[in-house]
C-alpha cells in the first residue's frame, strides 16, 4: 500500500504520515521521493526520510525538536523511544 507523507519544510529530515502505515508499505512524499517503512506507523506520526545517527538533531517545521536517542533508520517510527 503506498502512505501519503508531508515534509512541511525543506530541512526537515522526518515527515509526517496521513494514513497509518504497515512495515513495507511505500510512503510517498509529494516532491514524488518514495522510502520503505521500517515499523508500524501511527497516522498523524513520524517518519524518518534519511538515516539519522544518535544524537543528531530531529527537525520538523524547519525546527529542532530534540536529538536521536539511538540511531534511527529511514523509513523508522520517530517517537519517543527514540527521540529526545
């Protein structure tokens, strides 16, 4: 199945899902990039777009919202397991 996501801003490097999200499913950005999900994805959650390492800065809305707790996979549930 194919998930709209939406990336607000051009820095953001996790993006928000519309629909929820089974692991495979292709999620699908409206700039046309497609990534794999990793995890089960609640609607209205996060999503990485790149790798990101731990204790890199998780932003959305062009905006730091805190750090990578571990290292977070494209395609992964961003939440509170793993950001900070």
């Amino acid at each position: 199945m194919a998930v709209t996501a939406i990336r607000v801003h051009g820095a953001d490097n996790v993006a928000v899902v519309a629909a929820d999200v089974q692991p495979g499913d292709v999620v699908r950005l409206d700039d046309g990039r497609q990534l794999r999900a990793v995890d089960v994805i609640p609607r209205g959650s996060k999503v990485a777009l790149d790798p990101i390492a731990g204790g890199q800065p998780v932003v959305r809305y062009g905006e730091r919202i805190g750090e990578a707790t571990k290292d977070i996979a494209a395609g992964e549930y961003v939440h509170s397991h793993n950001l900070a």
